[in-house]
C-alpha cells in the first residue's frame, strides 16, 4: 500500500513539475520516501547446483560467491555479480599483471635503447668503425700482457737455471729463490687470466655489435649485407680456452691437455707444475712453443685451461703466428681436451716435429 502511495505521488509530481506548481513540502515528502523504499523489494536470478534458474527475493548463502543477477520490479537486471574467483584464478590474474607490467617495461626499455642507437650512429659504417676502435683497444691491452708474460716466463728460465747450478753444487736452494719461482708462476698466470678475460669482452664486444647492427639495419629499413667478418676475429670465440666446473672434471681436462702440448710442442718442456707447463722458448723459424695454463675461479672449483703459443719473431698481437700449422694447434685444442678419449684427436693435426 505504501509503495502504490509512493509511485501516484511520483507521478503528481511530474505533472506538477510540468505545470510547476509543486509545493516544496511534497517535495521533500517524496524524496525521504524515494530514499527509504528505493525501486521497491530487490529480486534476485542465480542458478542452482542443478543448472535451473531460480528467482528469489534473498541469495542463499551457499549461493552468494557463485553469482547471480539482481532485478528490479520489472524483472529488468540492474547489476551483475560474478562467481569469486578461486584462488587459483586469483593466482593466474596476478601473474598475468605481472606480465604485462614486465612485457611494458621491456617495450620501453628498447624504445629507448633504439632511440640511443639512432642517436649515437648515423650510418653502419659509424657502428662498424667504432666496434673495431673497441676490439683494437682491447688488443693493446693483450699485447702489454703478452710482453708482460714473455719477460715473466725469461725470469722463470733464469731461476730454473739458477737452481739447477745450486743443485749441482750440492748447494742448498735458498728460500727466497724457491718463492720467487712460486710468485713468478703466479704472476704467468695471472697474465694469462688477464689475456683470457680480454679475450672474453672481445667476443662480448663482437655479439653487441652484431645485435647493433642488426637492429640498426631494421629501424633504418637497410637490407642485410652479407656477412661481414671484424677484424681480428678468430674462427671461433677462444678456440684455445676450456672451461671445467668440477675439481674431477678439471684434472681430466687438465691431463688431457698436457699430453696435448708434449704431442705438439716442438720445444721440450721446461716448467711443469701442478698449474703451468711452459715449454723451451723458440730457436728456429719452425719451432711452436707452448705455454698451459690452468686458471681457478676464486672460492670456486670452476677452471679455465688457456693454452698460448709463441713462434719464432712473432708478432706480439698475433697469437697463430700467421701459421697454418700453428693455427691448427689452436683450433684442435678445444675438441682434444673435452672430445672423446681417442688418440686420434691428439694426433689429428699434422705437426712436423
């Protein structure tokens, strides 16, 4: 009864409104009424563990999180509650968002290293020219320990030589001459470990450049020339280093690639430690002389095995020798040391001893 009273109220006083003749009393009347009966009783649609509709003026409890629809007096929907997501539906959604928030940040993240690059290089040529300014740099630095190295290895050869007169004297070796044989392999090896690492910001240089390019070419629309081979760049990124992650693993890396230097050195071993083998320097024009390096990784079982060749006046920058023949010691390295335990692949390089 209430409500017919509300709503012939409402409708006087459209028609008063139109005539404008409402008193502010009704007004006021009819929005208190309107804000305690609202559109009249709620009525609610869900469907039931059966699949069947139902229609009721109250959600069951058991009902509320599986959704439902709420209706007005004239059967019209005015809102619709979904199903509460389970938790794993709520654990999909949050790495959804994750997702996306990651896959935005990416996308800026190369629009502005592409807006860099177009900023930083005009043309591929300025990309090719700095890359080479780079590893040429970075092989000024080999060279200095490569010098480095040859001067260390000439000591060693002098205090061997040395201790080997006391010990034909009958003369004991002197403490400071047994630590200077041990800091002087130190010191080999730390070169070498430097050489290494240069080695590895060239190949990380190459790879960056190469990456440069390639998008370069694609925001300028530059059809891909062929393939263009930098300077200096080995057959393959250090064709004379092997990696070992495991003690066992690094001593049989390790007496894999000594026998390695006895069967291709053409000079006879001078210094063999626990750690180094050095061989006599070169006297002839032919001669390949070696040096094995074993390096640790600190607080860490991880190895590298680096071996380094010196010819007869060699270049300092040139590690091959401009040889064929010592190019191919360099080459075979790496499948000797960590291939299949066959003679074959000590022996798979010619060597005219």
């Amino acid at each position: 009864m209430l409500w017919s009273v509300v709503v012939q109220a409402q409708r006087l006083v459209q028609r008063r409104l139109r005539l404008r003749r409402v008193p502010v009393v009704v007004l006021l009347i009819l929005g208190i009424l309107g804000a305690a009966f609202g559109d009249g009783p709620k009525m609610y649609r869900w469907t039931d563990e059966g699949g069947v509709v139902q229609y009721t003026d109250q959600i069951p409890p058991n009902q509320v999180d599986k959704g439902h629809a709420e209706l007005n007096k004239q059967g019209v929907r005015v809102e619709q509650v979904a199903p509460a997501q389970t938790i794993e539906e709520i654990q999909r959604e949050s790495e959804l968002e994750r997702l996306r928030a990651q896959q935005e940040r990416l996308v800026e993240q190369q629009k502005a290293a592409d807006r860099k690059l177009l900023r930083t290089f005009r043309s591929v040529d300025d990309l090719v020219m700095a890359r080479d300014g780079k590893l040429a740099a970075i092989d000024v630095a080999i060279q200095v320990a490569r010098g480095n190295i040859r001067r260390q290895q000439d000591w060693l050869r002098k205090l061997r030589t040395d201790a080997a007169d006391l010990e034909r004297a009958g003369k004991p070796l002197p403490q400071h001459h047994v630590e200077g044989l041990s800091k002087t392999e130190r010191q080999i090896r730390e070169s070498y470990a430097t050489i290494v690492d240069r080695e590895q910001q060239k190949e990380a240089v190459r790879q960056d450049f190469d990456r440069d390019l390639k998008r370069f070419r694609q925001l300028k629309d530059i059809p891909e020339d062929r393939p263009e081979v930098p300077r200096g760049s080995p057959q393959f990124a250090l064709r004379n280093l092997v990696t070992c992650d495991t003690d066992a693993q690094c001593d049989h890396y390790w007496a894999r690639a000594v026998a390695y230097v006895q069967a291709h050195a053409t000079t006879a071993i001078q210094t063999s430690g626990a750690n180094i083998v050095i061989t006599a320097p070169p006297e002839k024009r032919e001669d390949l002389s070696l040096t094995l390096s074993r390096i640790q990784e600190d607080d860490s079982s991880a190895a590298s095995i680096f071996l380094d060749l010196q010819c007869k006046n060699q270049a300092s920058g040139d590690s091959s020798c401009g040889d064929q023949r010592a190019a191919g010691v360099l080459n075979g390295f790496h499948e000797a040391v960590t291939g299949p335990a066959r003679r074959e692949a000590l022996n798979s390089i010619d060597t005219v001893k």
